[in-house]
C-alpha cells in the first residue's frame, strides 16, 4: 500500500497552535490547487513511492510522538487515510494540514485537523469545500491566509456565515511578504474578531526558501 511521498523530515511546528512543539513531518506529493503564493511547489509532483509500513519506520528514528500529514494536498491520495489510521493505531498524537477543497468526513476523529480555506488573493477561493465545517471537532483549527483587506473582510463574513468561532479555533496567517503582518493585528483588533494571529516560525527560524524544516 503505497504513498507517494516528497518528504519526512523532524523540525518543530511552524504554524497552528501547536506552533513550536518538535514534530516529525510527511509530506505528500501532489495537490489539487494551485494558490497565487504556494510555498511549496516543489511538492506538486517531486516524490518517491514508499509504503506505509516504510513510512512508519523511517519516523521511528526520531523519538517523537507529534506527527504532520502534509503537503501539496494529502488528501489528494486515496491512501492517505490508511496512513492517517495506522498513526494512531500506533499511539501517535496526528496532525493533518489540508487544503479546504477535499472532504475530511474520513479522517479518524482523533486527527488534529488544520484547514486551510483559500482567501480570494489565492485565486482558489471557489475550490473551498464548505460541507468540511460539519466535520470539524473543537481540536481542529481552520486557517485563512490573509493578503489584503479583501481577504480580512472575506474570511470575516465566512466565520459569520458558518459560524466557526463556535465550533475549533481559527487562525490568521498573514501571506509572506505581501502584506505587513501588523495591519491584520490592528484589523483583528479594531473588530474584535475571536481569532488567532499566527506567523510562520520557521520562515523566521531558518531561511523562507530551506527545506525540511
């Protein structure tokens, strides 16, 4: 049963409110999308064929239970869900970042799901699946990346109409180097929106363009 994958690497979680926290990271080759600012487009087709079981030990030599499924888009591969269940068959603590176009209603419940619905600057806007709001649980998080105030005021309407401070914790992402992270603060604050500002932390660890980290 193979995957095909780009990467495996250890780092420490760049983004989400696990922001921080050492974490073994797959990537997976492949995405349905293609956003105006997509940092990884050498995910799009780059990869090796590897099998879960391959997959499960090559993460077996960092002593670390945090995991992220990653990409391009995981979910694009049909297998994805194995690997997601053989995760935390094995007691791993699951992290999935996807990007807002493909259903999650099969992805295990104890998977901490990252969605990232696409702001009009990403050209993607009309992919976003709005049906995934009915699978999320209060350990997801559901991020917008943010690249003028068009996209502030769109993702504000959006957490309105679906109500999703109600539902997991949401999360702002400014879009590097297009816009001054400082105006979606004073935004955030002027409307008092129950969100999150959130920076890429290994953007500014390492160099923005460096790999497997």
């Amino acid at each position: 049963m193979a995957l095909k994958i780009n990467e495996i690497y250890y780092s420490v979680q760049g983004e989400s409110t696990h922001a921080g926290r050492p974490c073994v990271f797959i990537r997976l080759t492949y995405c349905n999308l293609r956003c105006t600012y997509c940092d990884t487009e050498y995910a799009f087709y780059e990869g090796k064929d590897m099998e879960i079981t391959h997959i499960m030990n090559e993460i077996k030599q960092w002593d670390c239970n945090l995991v992220e499924v990653t990409g391009g888009e995981p979910l694009f591969q049909d297998k994805c869900i194995n690997l997601l269940n053989e995760l935390i068959n094995s007691n791993y603590e699951v992290m999935l970042e996807t990007g807002g176009s493909l259903s999650i209603s099969d992805v295990p419940k104890k998977v901490i799901k990252i969605v990232d619905f696409k702001c009009p600057s990403s050209a993607m806007e009309k992919k976003n699946l709005w049906s995934i709001v009915d699978d999320l649980q209060p350990h997801d998080e559901v991020k917008f990346v943010i690249g003028n105030r068009k996209d502030f005021d769109w993702a504000k309407d959006r957490i309105t109409e679906y109500s999703l401070d109600k539902i997991c914790t949401l999360l702002f992402s400014p879009t590097f180097e297009k816009i001054d992270p400082q105006l979606i603060v004073e935004w955030i604050l002027v409307e008092n929106l129950p969100v999150r500002m959130q920076m890429q932390m290994h953007k500014m660890i390492w160099s923005p363009d460096k790999q497997g980290v």
